[in-house]
C-alpha cells in the first residue's frame, strides 16, 4: 500500500457494491470481529451502502471493552497503592469500574501515567528503581507480542520492579463461543487482519468447516472491507464455508512465526472471561510460570473483588452482537462518552462510541458527519 486513498476510490468502490448487489439473493448476516472494522463501516457508511438483504452484525473485537470488570477493578486496587506507578495506554483510563475510573484514582493521588508502549513503561521502572511499575496488558493477538517481549526483557535486563497486569484474549475461541450461543445469528465473519498478520489463519479453517460458516479475512479500510462482503456473500450463495485471505498484502498463512515463538515463551493459554458474555475456555493468556514473578495479580495479591455492573448497561447484549448500541435505552442519555456506563461508550474502537460519534441515534438515521465511501 502506497496511498491510504487508494483504498478508499470511491469509483472502485462502487463496483463492488455494484458486484455485491448482483451477487445477493436472500437475506444474510455477517459479523465483522473486530471494532477498528466497525469504527470504519460506520463511519464511511458502509452498511448504509450495501442491499437491505445484508445485515452487519458489530461483534466483540474492541480489547477495551471486553477487558472483565473484575481486571478493572483489580487494575484500580493496585493503581491506589502507596509506591506504585501504574502505567496504561490512554483509552483505559475511562473505562469505568465498579465505582471509579484510572482517571478518578489519579484526582485521587494515585501515580497514573499514560504510555504509548509497554517498554515505554519499563523505561520508568528502571528510572524509579524505589517504585513498582506495573503496566496495564491488555488486547487481543496483536497486542499480546510486544507485551510478552517487555516483560522477556525485563527478566532479561534484571529488572525486579516491574510487573504486567495481563488480560489478553484470543479470538478463534470468542468466535466458537459466538457460535454456539442458541441466541446466534451470524452466517460467516469478517475476520480481523491484523490478528492474522500475527497469528496466521490455521485456527480458522476448523472453526468453518465445525459451524459451515465462511470466514474472510480483510483489513479495515473501505475497499478492504467491501471486498471482505463481497467474497464473504459469494461463498454463502454458493453454499461454501472456507477460509479466504482478503488481506494478502499484510497477512500471510503462518503469521508471524518470530511472534508466536515470544507469546509461547512467554505466555501460556488459559480460561479469560469477556466483559459482557462472561468465561470463555481457552480464550486468553496469562503469564507462563517462568515469569510468574512478573504477574501484577500474584505480587499484589489482588482477589475476591466485588464488582458492580450498571444494571441499565447493556453493553454485553452489545458485544455479542444481539443488539445495535442505539436500541440499549441508555445508549445517548444516561449513557455518553462523558459519563459512560460501559466500556463500550469510552473505547475508541467501542460500537457504542462509533454509533455516538457518527450521530447513529436510530435505526433509519442517516449519519452526519460520516462521509460515504471515498
């Protein structure tokens, strides 16, 4: 890719559309897994654009949101402690716990600095050898790498006064939950191409063949995308369930083998529950015994926390794609960016946030300020 605008010639993608009207014949419902995909369908109109027989349902692929309420509040606990310096990126830092927010437990005294690495916050640790430093560890596979390298070179360099407090999550498995809920609807995902990048594409051939469903990888701009729904709408004419890389200038079948070598050292897969749809088996990472000196959960001995949803929040219907954010009776008044509910108000990959940004108040709204394709 030279140019993001050439992904986004609106003459190119008319012609897909245009092929994926011919194509459609019957009703369909696709999810995309991830919310960097959903933030570009809704901002570029996308949904909006295609025949009414395609629906688009918004899975949980935002790591924010789907991050428990009980890792957040673990994550305040530890972030109020006396000698502490507790280290997150910048969209933590709203999503709210049972009864605060990281930004709260700063008003409050607590040291909570805002990182744009997880070295970046090793970096502290070693300029504050007196203080605990603790980075926040959160994402799906993407993310998942550079953390588990920081916490390789902290052992490496000797570096006692930092720890990670990890909750990772993995994707295959959320789509096999999502799968086998009696309450799914989904017919085929758009899966998300920069998990492949890391992880390649070979858990997904037996989750299609297990639930027939196809599953396409794209990337996240516009023509990514609609040739992800265009690919994805042929093989459920055709009666397929296959595996197909739409995003072969980023992903390659194995991944990144130098990657998945540093998550197996440094990792090991585990149970994780998802904020919304609660535990998921094998769907996420915790560190292995070899750095369990480095885990923030076991230093701080933070459990049997108490954790409090909103009752009017239904941010989890949200993430298991059973509603739109807009039809949540909270979603615009009680519940706002300024005053969220629920992580999925605050992230900046949250559905609730792309509906909100882009003036999606209602089923039949047309957005304001999101601009069609090109």
């Amino acid at each position: 890719m030279k140019y993001v605008e050439e992904f986004r010639d609106p003459e190119l993608a008319g012609r897909l559309l245009d092929d994926i009207r011919a194509t459609v014949t019957r009703p369909w419902a696709l999810m995309e897994v991830c919310g960097g995909q959903t933030h570009s369908i809704i901002r570029h109109g996308i949904d909006q654009l295609l025949p009414d027989e395609l629906e688009l349902i918004h899975g949980p692929g935002c790591p924010v949101c789907v991050t428990p309420l009980e890792v957040i509040d673990k994550a305040l606990a530890i972030a109020a402690r006396p000698g502490v310096i507790f280290c997150s990126f910048g969209d933590m830092l709203r999503v709210p716990g049972s009864d605060r927010d990281l930004f709260r437990v700063r008003s409050e005294g607590g040291d909570v600095r805002v990182v744009y690495s997880p070295l970046d916050a090793l970096r502290v640790a070693q300029d504050n050898p007196d203080k605990e430093v603790v980075f926040f560890g959160i994402g799906f596979e993407t993310t998942a790498p550079p953390n588990a390298m920081t916490v390789y070179q902290a052992r490496k360099l000797g570096i006692r006064n930092f720890s990670l407090l990890v909750s990772h999550v993995r994707v295959p498995p959320a789509i096999e939950a999502i799968m086998r809920s009696p309450d799914c609807r989904v017919q085929a995902f758009l899966a998300a191409g920069h998990v492949c990048s890391v992880m390649g594409i070979g858990e997904y051939p037996q989750l299609a063949d297990r639930h027939r469903v196809p599953i396409v990888v794209t990337g996240f701009e516009p023509l990514d995308i609609l040739e992800g729904i265009r690919r994805t709408v042929r093989q459920l004419e055709r009666g397929e369930h296959t595996v197909d890389n739409a995003y072969a200038r980023a992903v390659r079948p194995a991944g990144n083998p130098a990657a998945q070598a540093m998550l197996a050292d440094v990792f090991e897969v585990t149970d994780r529950a998802w904020r919304g749809i609660g535990v998921i088996p094998g769907s996420g990472w915790r560190l292995s015994s070899r750095y369990r000196e480095y885990d923030a959960e076991y230093r701080f001995s933070v459990s049997d926390l108490t954790t409090r949803e909103p009752a009017e929040c239904r941010s989890g219907e949200v993430l298991q794609g059973l509603i739109k954010p807009h039809e949540c009776e909270a979603f615009g008044t009680t519940c706002t960016p300024r005053n969220p509910l629920g992580a999925t108000m605050v992230s900046s990959e949250g559905a609730c946030a792309a509906y909100f940004l882009y003036r999606r108040l209602g089923g039949g709204t047309t957005s304001r300020e999101a601009t069609p394709v090109g």
